[in-house]
C-alpha cells in the first residue's frame, strides 16, 4: 500500500485544524473501493473490510491472511489518526478485473495559511511553488493540483523498503468560512516497467474523475 498519510516533518503543525472542522465529503468511488473514515467508525469499517476480503482467499490461508491485513489497516489507521487524516479511499478488490495500485488520503492542509493571508494569494503562492501545478476545482471550490514523485527507497543490503510513487495533491480553499484548507493527496504506485509512464498517466486520470466527484456538505463526520 501506498504512503497515505502526512510526512513527519508536517505532523504536530501548530497551525493544523482540529478534525471536528472536517466538513461532509461525498465522491463516487470505482467498484471495489471503500472510504475508510479516521473516526469512531474506524473499528467497524476495518472488520468489514477484512471480512469482504477473506471471501476472496482460499480457506487453508486465511487465518494468516486474515491477521496480516488486520493489522496493516489497523496501523493505516493509528498512523492516519496521529496525522490528522480524515478518511482514506482505497481498493479492497478488483475494478473490471484490474487491481488499482492507488489510494487517496483527506486531511486538512498541515500548514494552514497564515491569518490574513487571502485565498487567491495562497492559491499563487501554493501554485509558484511547486513546477507544473495547476488551477483546478473540486466541488466547486477553488483549488491546485501538484504532482510529486518519490523514488523508490532501498536498505543498506539492497532490498526495496518502499516503491516509487507519484505524488497527486489537490490542495482545496475552504469550502466555508471557518473551514480549513483541504487536502486530497492520491498516492500512486509507479511500475519499474517499460509501461511505467502509461500506466501512471491513467492512474492520474482516475484520479482527476475521482476528483471531478468530489461534493461538499456543511455536514461534519462522526466523531
């Protein structure tokens, strides 16, 4: 699984919003995807995603399947919370027969912009700062989107500790007064093929539908 939460170094900002600010958040998600919401439904939505799982996975493997996928969402979500995530949109199954090698984390920006900053100065600043950025909209409010990669990470004996991934961030403006900044940053997992560029040109695409999606309510989640 890709990196989906907030790096170290933005972790504790004191700027950063409390979570109850969140506002309602709808997407249309492909078939086979889920929201795993950061919350009180954490507990339950992770249960119900390892039991849709297991169907799946022959019988004589799946108490050792069951415990392995138990525990890598139960850390996604303990490192998700202590990072301020929302919620994460991610695959559990196959969409038309192709396992998607991406995933989508929400949280509030982690450096919210400075009081009296405005919201087209901040979106210039966030759009100069990072090359190929570009305007966007995500349910109707304004924002920018700023691709990123990371290359892949090795240990000291050579073996591959995390893979290359491209970075695609949708930094959204308040949706309402009193509403931080959003962001919606989709991890995408990049192939060391020959295809590589292919591929991650229609895991951007995706994206940019599932953000076309994207609707916004005054609506906070359960705490």
């Amino acid at each position: 699984m890709t990196e989906l939460t907030p790096s170290a170094d933005d972790r504790g900002a004191p700027n950063a919003p409390p979570r109850s600010v969140a506002p309602g958040i709808a997407v249309l998600l492909p078939p086979g995807w889920v929201v795993l919401h950061m919350d009180a439904r954490a507990s339950d939505e992770v249960k119900s995603i390892v039991t849709h799982v297991m169907k799946t996975v022959v019988p004589d493997k799946r108490d050792l399947a069951r415990a392995r996928l138990r525990a890598m969402l139960q850390n996604l979500v303990a490192k998700s919370q202590d990072s301020g995530v929302w919620e994460v949109w991610l695959p559990i199954s196959e969409t038309a027969g192709i396992h998607i090698p991406a995933s989508v984390a929400v949280a509030p920006l982690p450096k919210q912009p400075a009081a009296g900053a405005t919201m087209h100065d901040t979106l210039l600043s966030l759009s100069a700062a990072s090359a190929g950025s570009r305007a966007v909209t995500v349910g109707g409010v304004l924002a920018v989107r700023v691709v990123a990669d990371r290359l892949a990470q090795y240990d000291e004996s050579g073996e591959l500790t995390a893979p290359a991934t491209r970075l695609v961030n949708y930094i959204v403006s308040p949706t309402a007064p009193g509403q931080p900044w959003i962001t919606f940053t989709a991890s995408l997992f990049v192939p060391g093929t020959s295809d590589s560029a292919e591929i991650v040109e229609a895991l951007e695409f995706l994206c940019d539908a599932l953000m076309s999606s994207v609707s916004f309510s005054p609506k906070e989640p359960t705490e």
